[in-house]
C-alpha cells in the first residue's frame, strides 16, 4: 500500500470509529437479532486484512457472498429459512460490511475473490462448498470456482451476476459519484451528517427502487445497514467502483463472455423479472451456455430478488440443494 493510500485508509478508520462503524455494528445486531437471533459473528483474518462473518444454523457448510456496495447482513431475509436446514457462513467482502478498510486500486478482482474465499473456507475447515453469490458477489463466487472448481460443489446465483454483459444502469454511475462526493472534504463532511440522521431512511429506501421491486418490503434494520456501510465504507467503496466501472461500463477485464461454456458445476439461476441489471431474455441466454444448469424465474421481483420474494427464494435454493439434504442411501 502507498503512502497516499496510508492516509486515505488511516482517514477511513478514523471516520469508522465514530460514525459509520458504530452506526453499522448496531443496525446489523437489531437485524440479526429480527431475523437469526441464534446468529454468531465473529472476526475473520485472511491474507490481505480481517472482516467479520455471520454463522447461524446446524447442517451441511453453505456460503453466502453479497454483491458490491453491500454487506453480509443483506441475506437476512432468507437466512432463517435456509439456517434450518445448513450451517451458514456469511462473510463480509473485502472493504465492505464490517470488514477493514480495503484499497482496490490496481486490484486484480478475479484473483482477489479467489484469494478471499481460499481464505475464508481454509479459516472455517471448510473443503468444498455451494456457493450463493448476487451481483458482484456472482461474479467473485465465478472466479473462485474457475480457479478452484474442486472447492466448489454447486454455484446458486440470485439476481444478475456482474460479468454477464459491460452495460451497467444509471444508479452504478450516480452511486460512483455519490463516493467521490462522501470522500470530498466540506461536501463530503455535509452528506455524511444527513445521512446518519434517522430522516435519511426514506432517501435510501429510494435509491434501492432500482434494486428490489417494492421498496417497501426492505426491513428498517437493512434500510440502515445500508446507510450506515456507505458511511463507513465510502473510501473502499469510492476504489472499488473506480476500478470495475467506466463511462462505457463495466471494465473488460470482469466481461465472462466465453467462460459461461466453463462451469462445469451445478449452476441454478435466480432470475428476478424486474432485474435492472440485464433482461430476463439475457439471463436465459447465460444459462442456456452453462452445460449443467437450471433457470429459475421469479415474477415481480428485482435485482435482491430474495428481498421481494424470500420464501420462493429460499425454497428454489433448499430445492437446487436436495442433493445435501437428501443423500443418496447406499
């Protein structure tokens, strides 16, 4: 790490520790508590940092991986369906969540993602997993297996996953201005008193419009998860987006194009019908290029499809997972 990038993370603790973490360690504990309060979290080191993860439920190993400008706790909604039935391990990204401060400049994100889940499965005795992963989270649970496919038992991608095509919508654009600005000294200072007020709730409900089909169906607890990680995490955030997104969209690196044709796994698709990110008709057209996969469509639901439909969201996993829950008797 440089010297700028010293400071910049030196910055970043230091608006952690009074606002944006806090306000984050909160709003996750009333959301964990709502919905898993037999949840466990714990704090990870991997080679690059620590971040926290999530544990809850008894059974076979199952690993969720969130999208980008997200967090662990975004999984609320399904986990006490799916914690029934798995044991869970929910981490946060690197520079996301509760995890440390992460410079992303210059940062190769396939090898990262495979770097961080190697990690993340070595620290909990973990050899081969299914791997859930939306958006971002997608594309990192992609790139371990195409690194790793020992590691990986079956892939479940909820919403699109990045990789899938360079066009991106608007709100990734206004998202990666909002970080500048958060990162801007006196503007910056401004928007980050508003939005840790309570008032700032119904301004985050409306950007997440371009997420989830109702907005109105968004827990308050995750609707200041939300606020909250932006607060924290703007520097890491501000990186992150810089390096994956341009004016044209999403960078060429991160295009799979050809490697669909590689996942030789279990693949299901957990397509919401009001996906922004990219048509019903080009989520068909990625499944149909997966040698082993299934495509699940879910009516009247967005990108978090699992926010506006969490029971039929749930029960398409458990069901892409009847292998585990129901072995074979020999």
């Amino acid at each position: 790490m440089n010297v700028e990038a010293k400071k910049d993370a030196t910055a970043n603790s230091a608006w952690t520790d009074r606002t944006g973490d806090r306000g984050l360690r909160e709003a996750r504990k009333r959301l964990l508590s709502r919905f898993v309060p037999g949840a466990s979290t714990r704090r990870l080191k991997w080679s690059k940092g620590s971040t926290e993860i999530i544990e809850v439920g008894e059974g076979p190993p199952l690993v969720l991986v969130h999208g980008g400008l997200s967090e662990a706790g975004d999984w609320s909604p399904i986990l006490p369906l799916l914690a029934r039935r798995f044991h869970l391990y929910v981490p946060d990204r690197p520079g996301h969540g509760l995890s440390e401060p992460f410079d992303y400049r210059g940062v190769d994100q396939s090898e990262l993602s495979a770097t961080f889940l190697v990690d993340v499965l070595d620290d909990c005795g973990l050899r081969s997993v299914p791997l859930v992963g939306c958006s971002m989270g997608g594309f990192c649970a992609i790139a371990f297996y195409l690194r790793h496919p020992d590691r990986v038992s079956r892939l479940i991608l909820p919403g699109m996953p990045a990789g899938l095509q360079r066009a991106v919508p608007l709100g990734i654009h206004q998202a990666q201005k909002l970080m500048h600005q958060l990162s801007s000294l006196l503007p910056g200072a401004l928007i980050r008193y508003a939005m840790a007020k309570p008032a700032a709730r119904r301004r985050t409900v409306q950007s997440l419009s371009g997420i989830v089909a109702h907005p109105e169906r968004v827990p308050e607890e995750s609707i200041d998860c939300a606020r909250f990680n932006l607060l924290r995490n703007h520097r890491s955030f501000r990186w992150y987006l810089d390096g994956i997104v341009t004016e044209e969209g999403l960078v060429p690196p991160l295009l799979l194009d050809q490697r669909w044709a590689e996942l030789r796994v279990p693949t299901t698709f957990i397509w919401g019908e009001k996906d922004v990110f990219a048509t019903v008709d080009k989520g068909r057209a990625a499944a149909a290029r997966v040698p082993t996969s299934q495509f699940e469509l879910i009516p009247d639901a967005g990108h978090a499809v699992w926010v506006d439909e969490p029971d039929r969201v749930a029960a398409t996993i458990l069901d892409s997972l009847g292998a585990y829950l129901n072995p074979i008797k020999k």
